[in-house]
C-alpha cells in the first residue's frame, strides 16, 4: 500500500521545526509552550519561526499535520498483513497498552490542542480533516477485510465512526482522568 | 430508584450561584468566563462568591459536580421503565441527537473543562469522579437488564466502560470538529 494521498511533502527545515515543536511540549507542556522556546529547541532565532509560520497557532495547526501524516506512514509499512492484523495495528498505535511518559505526554497535549477547537475555527478545520483520515483509514482497512471474506459484511462507515469514536473517548478519558479500568 | 448516594444537598444560595455559573458559562465561554461575570449574573459582589468559594477553580469544580448531580436526578426519575428503555434514555440524555444552541455551548464547555485535567490535578480527581458515577451507572442498568433476562449475559463492567468511552467520544468530537457523520 502506498502513502496516503493527503500525507504531504515536508521539507528538512520544516521537519526540523516539527521536531523541535514535538521536544518543547514534552518539555514545557501545551500551557507553557511558546515560539521562543521551540527556537531554542532549534537553537536558532524566534525571527527564523516566524520566517516560515505567521504565528504560534499557525506553527500547531501545521505540527497537527504533521503528527497525523507520521501516524499514517507508521501505519503504511507492511505488505504483507491481512486486514484483521493491520486493524489491530492501527489500534494499537493510536492506543498502546503501556504508553512511556513521553507518549502519554505528547497525547495528552494532543487533548489540549483539541480542546482549542472548541473556540477556535482554524484547529476546528484541523481536527476535522484529522477525523476525517483516520475513518477513512479505518473504513479502507474494515472494507478491505469485508472483500477478503475475513470480516462480516458490516456497514464499514458506521463501524469505522463507532471504533473511532471509542478510540477518541479513550484517549480524551486517559488523559483527563486518573481511571485504571478504562477500556484496554 | 432512590437519588445516587454520591449526590450531595445543594443549598439554596449554592444552587442560584451554579446556575448563574451556568448562564455565564453560555453568555462568555470557558475562555471568558470570570468570577466578576458569574457574579454580574447574580447581581451580586465578587466578595459574596468569594465567601463560599476560594477561587474560580473552586467554583468550576462545584460546577461540575452540579451537572453530574442534575444529570442523574434527570436520569433517575421514572419507575415503570424496562432497563433498555433506561438505557436508552440514558444515552439520549448524554447525546441528544438534537442540540438546541445552550445544549452546544454547555457540552462544549464541558470539553474545555475536562482539558484542564490534563495538567491540573484537582479536575482530573473530579473528571474521575464524574466518569466512575457514570459507569456505574450505566453498569448498574445492564446488571438489571441481564437479571431480568432482558440483555445477554455479557460482562456488565466492560459494556459500560466500552458504552462510556464511545459516548465519551462522540461528545469530545462533536465538540472540536466540523463532521456531520459523527456516530449518531
């Protein structure tokens, strides 16, 4: 399987950027995350970021991309699995059993920037393209399975929207609450 | 059904602050919401909010307890029904298909609400709180509907945390994205 089509084309200086962005909320978290310590991440100047992004909302609209397209192309490795391997693949990236710190930080910041979309129409139109990948991935994969005989004949759009949606709520829920027994 | 025992008296002066709290919340959003504006709204000084409540975080974390209150006195008020009836009326209470404008705004303030739980331990002991309640409460139907032969013999635990988290996601995704297509 290829890219996915809406994966785009990032430069060694954006990468670098996204890098460096990725670092400073791990360090500093979402709250105190700003442009000049993501320069320092990068050792280089505020002017520089503001060279390539018009302002710090601009830089996260940009590294939300640029998280989603890494997912997509861990995601798009293997040739080889059959479609209920590559589902449970899918799931598990987006909800390991045992998150590091650094992944549990990096996806609760992940429920912050969401939440900015509460208000914000530019990360609204972000986190619905976002969405909207991720169940088109999902519906490709269920559909895939459906063909091949291996999954029963379901509606692969509702399917795909409901595991979605429990996977969103699994998410938010570990991040915002100290609950053990959220679902596995 | 008798009142959740975790429900707690609300006096009468608690009751008119949530509900100015609650107009605020509608009027101003999250982000704008201040003790000075619930105060406005109750035609009182910030000094008197102060008496019962030591901050504006304080006071959020009365709030929330407040909605979960109403939630389940709403929830638990009818007798004669089946546990699937029960059920679903619990879930059109959680995701009413049709949001009037208050509805919207309030869920999605909760949402910002709940992203403070990220970082701040205080709205992730509450967040805690509020999703144990509702678990159990959702658990406590499906036991009932498989003691009395209405639902399937499945493990009432894990249906109401899986329940929990889809509706969990729905609400977050409706929230902060565009999509219409959203699990209904």
């Amino acid at each position: 399987m290829t890219a996915d089509s809406s994966e785009r084309e990032w430069s060694k200086s954006e990468v670098r950027i996204m890098e460096a962005t990725h670092r400073a909320l791990l360090r500093y978290g979402y709250a105190q995350l700003s442009i000049s310590r993501i320069a320092s991440e990068l050792d280089q100047s505020k002017a520089s970021l503001y060279y390539h992004y018009d302002s710090k909302e601009d830089l996260l609209l940009s590294f939300l991309e640029y998280v989603t397209d890494q997912l997509e192309s861990n995601i798009y490795t293997d040739n080889n699995e059959s479609p209920s391997q590559e589902l449970e693949r899918f799931i598990e990236t987006l909800l390991p059993l045992q998150l590091d710190d650094d992944e549990s930080q990096l996806r609760a910041a992940m429920v912050e920037l969401r939440s900015q979309a509460v208000m914000d129409e530019k990360f609204r139109k972000q986190f619905t393209e976002i969405d909207d990948r991720i169940v088109n991935h999902l519906e490709r994969i269920i559909s895939k399975g459906i063909g091949e005989g291996e999954f029963r004949n379901v509606d692969s759009t509702r399917v795909a929207e409901h595991m979605f949606a429990t996977i969103s709520g699994v998410m938010c829920n570990r991040a915002t609450t100290n609950r053990e027994n959220a679902l596995a």
